[in-house]
C-alpha cells in the first residue's frame, strides 16, 4: 500500500474509533509496525492525527468522515463503456418487482439507464443512484439513514439496527476497488464495514467490475470469493483470473464492451 493509501486509512480509522492502535493499523495497511508508526509522526506533524501512546487519535472531532480511495467524480469517467456494458448485463438478470440492493459505485451508477423502464424495489445506498431513479423512473426507491459522504456520494450510517435490516433482496449489485484469488476489495474500513451489513440481506451477490479491477490490490477484503454468486466484467481478463473464478465456483458473464446490444457471454457455474 502506497504512503497516501496508508494515509488515508490512518485518518478513516481515527475518525471511526476512539483509538486507532498501532496494531489495528498495522492489520489494516498490512505494513510494518515502524512504517505506521512513521506514519503517525508525519501526520502528526501536519496536525491531522495526535499521536498518543500506542496510536493515534483524530485532533478534533469532525462532521465527516475521511474516505480513502479516489472520489466518485474522479472515477466516473475510467473504462466507461466497459462499465455501460457490465451494468447492461447486470440489469438483464433482474425481473420485475424483484427486491434488489444496488451499492453504491460508478459501475453500478452505470445501471440506471437500463432501469428506467423497470419496475422492481430497489433499496441503495448512493444519493446519486436514488435520486436519478426517483426523477426517471417509477422504480421504488428506499434508502438507509446516515450521513453523506461527498467524495463517494454514498449514505453510510455507523448504527447496526437502521433500515437496512429490515429489506431482504433477491440480488445484491456491488462493484469493488479490486479483485484477487483473496475475494473483493475495498480501501476504506468504514465503507467495508457498511458493505458487508448489506452482503446479508441478499440471496446472491452479483460484483460488477471491468477487467482492470483484476491488477488492482488492497488491503482491505469486504468478502471472499466463496461469498461471490455471479462476477460480470468485460472480455479483457486474463486466462488465469478466468481460471481462478471458475475454480471458485463463481459464475461468470463477460460482455463486450462494443457490442452493448449483445446479452453477453455466460461461462461457469450455473446458478
């Protein structure tokens, strides 16, 4: 993990906790105790954490939380047409009134023109996906409650009991910063922690991620790939990550991302 990753984390954790140890940060980047300790003196310096005995400790108490991993405008443009095509095919797999969660994503935000003319329940925690829907479509739209986070558009409560737990869907749609033979891949504690709250409340996950996802690494597992019901990317990948996917019992659909009115190529595990 490169310096400003590590960076980023240590200031996600001293706004999550009351504490962020030495040790919870070393798990965390997967660095050595002197790098995170380094890194706590720089921060320190540039008045972003206190460094305290055995860790860290936010300087002040801060509206919002600090999200590591590239903001949401910043990503939107990358691989856009593999994106377009992913959530094309992605839509595809939903049938009308079925109960779905759509995390959220630039992948999945990619979803939202094919949903225009459905009619399904869609429960999200991206401002962006919810408000577009609400606006052009008839879908039914539910949100959790909690705070906005800017940078990644996304709605995020801190409380286990918000109304998340109470909506069961057949699909979960989630996108990822990476994936590797460990499962998929976040860079932001507080937005893993969100995740998986979701991952329960679906039959089946369904990852959406084009096919440099697959050279990308973190530190951070939100589930492994045993968790993974169906991955759909684009006809970039690799022999050897096909293999591994297939090997794990995913499902997989590939698509081209030129041919965008095709339904895809589908290989692997049936569900």
């Amino acid at each position: 993990m490169h310096e400003r990753e590590r960076h980023d984390v240590i200031l996600a954790t001293v706004q999550d906790s009351p504490v962020a140890t030495v040790q919870r940060l070393v798990e965390l980047t997967q660095s050595s105790e002197a790098t995170v300790r380094r890194d706590i003196a720089a921060l320190h310096l540039q008045k972003k954490v206190r460094r305290v005995r055995g860790g860290a400790v936010a300087v002040s108490a801060v509206p919002f939380h600090v999200m590591a991993g590239r903001p949401f405008a910043d990503r939107m443009t990358i691989n856009m047409e593999q994106k377009r095509a992913i959530a094309r095919r992605a839509v595809a797999l939903c049938d009308d009134n079925e109960p779905i969660i759509i995390n959220g994503g630039t992948t999945t935000f990619q979803m939202v023109p094919y949903l225009r003319d459905r009619q399904l329940q869609i429960f999200t925690n991206s401002f962006p996906i919810a408000e577009t829907l609400l606006k052009q479509s008839q879908n039914t739209v539910m949100m959790p409650g909690g705070t906005i986070y800017r940078e990644i558009n996304i709605i995020l409560s801190p409380f286990e009991n918000d109304v998340s737990r109470n909506f069961s869907a057949r699909r979960m749609f989630i996108g990822g910063q990476g994936v590797s033979r460990l499962g998929l891949m976040e860079t932001d504690p507080l937005l893993i922690q969100a995740e998986q709250k979701l991952l329960g409340q679906a039959d089946e996950l369904v990852v959406l991620v084009d096919s440099t996802k697959f050279s990308v690494r973190s530190s951070l597992i939100v589930c492994g790939l045993d968790q993974v019901s169906t991955l759909i990317t684009d006809t970039g990948i690799s022999d050897d990550t096909r293999t591994m996917l297939l090997d794990s019992g995913v499902r997989l659909i590939t698509v081209e991302p030129a041919a965008q009115e095709t339904a895809g190529r589908v290989s692997g595990v049936a569900q």
